[in-house]
C-alpha cells in the first residue's frame, strides 16, 4: 500500500484536500479531508505539518 503522506515528504511535494478516514474511539469512521505541507531548511525537506478538516457532508 502506498502511503500519500511518505511519499510526499520523500519528494517534498505538498498535498491538498486529499479524503482520508478517522476512527474515533468507538470505532466508528468519520470522514476528513487532508493537507501535507513540507518544512524545508536549505532546500532539505526536514519535516512536515498535517491539517485535517472534517469532510463536508452533502
């Protein structure tokens, strides 16, 4: 399985309002959409920041 997220910090590509999942305690599915942005130093990809939104229901 590819990991969007892992992919994107290797190649320093930012991701927007891509669909994911979460699962709350109850198990329970609820639906998101994601954001990755990748945090450079000197052109190095050194980390990331992750948003979340909820999905909008229609």
């Amino acid at each position: 399985m590819i990991d969007p997220i892992n992919d994107a910090l290797r190649n320093g590509q930012d991701l927007r309002n891509k669909p994911a999942a979460l699962r709350n305690k109850k198990n329970d599915t609820i639906p998101v959409s994601f954001s990755f942005f990748p945090l450079r130093d000197n052109d190095k990809v050194v980390g990331g920041v992750v948003t979340l939104r909820l999905a909008d229901s229609e």
